[in-house]
C-alpha cells in the first residue's frame, strides 16, 4: 500500500525559509514522478511544482517560482520542498502527491 508522510512544516515569519520533506513507502519510488501540491484556508488544492522519477527535470508554479526548490533522493526515497523567501500568502496545508494519492499534509503558516 503506498504512503506518503510528510513533514517540516512551522510556523515563520515573512521572508523566512522552511525545508519540507516527504517519507515515500510502498512503491517504487525512483519509478514515480513526483508533486508538491497545496491548499490554502477556504480553498481548493493548489499544484505547486512537479519533480520528474530521475529528479533531472522540475517545473514550478508561477507563484513560485525562484522561491521554491524541489528535490529528491531515491536512494532513501524521500521529496523535499524548499522554501525560501515565504510570503504571507504561502501559508497552506502542504502535501506531496503520487497522481491523485496525497499525505496527510504538513501546515505551513507564514506570519507578516
């Protein structure tokens, strides 16, 4: 049964960094293209950067883009998120996400 476990997320002040990761169980990992989603309070799911199976090729969110790095390592079957330079408007609910499977979600909440 696959599972995802994330983890990492705070509680920051704007312009503050947090390092997200995501505990990949149950299938092959280094066979899976990877996603970080989220989803802000009141809102629906936000995608926010896509990591392909070999980690070579990354796209990002506009939102995003220059502030967040995504990464992996398949040799310990793990998915980091990056954050830097948080804004207010970043506070959210963060999942990693295999297709339409998600984690239980790690709340990320940025402070003016």
């Amino acid at each position: 049964q696959p599972q995802l476990v994330e983890s990492g997320g705070a509680l920051v002040q704007s312009g503050g960094s947090l390092r997200l990761s995501c505990a990949a169980v149950g299938f092959t990992f280094s066979n899976a293209a990877m996603n970080w989603v989220r989803q802000a309070p009141g809102k629906g799911l936000e995608w926010v950067s896509l990591i392909s199976s070999g980690g070579s090729s990354t796209t990002y969110a506009d939102s995003v883009k220059g502030r967040f790095t995504i990464s992996r390592d398949n040799a310990k079957n793990m998915l980091y998120l990056q954050l830097n330079s948080l804004k207010p408007e970043d506070t959210a609910v963060y999942y990693c996400a295999k297709g339409n499977q998600r984690g239980q979600g790690t709340q990320v909440t940025v402070s003016s």
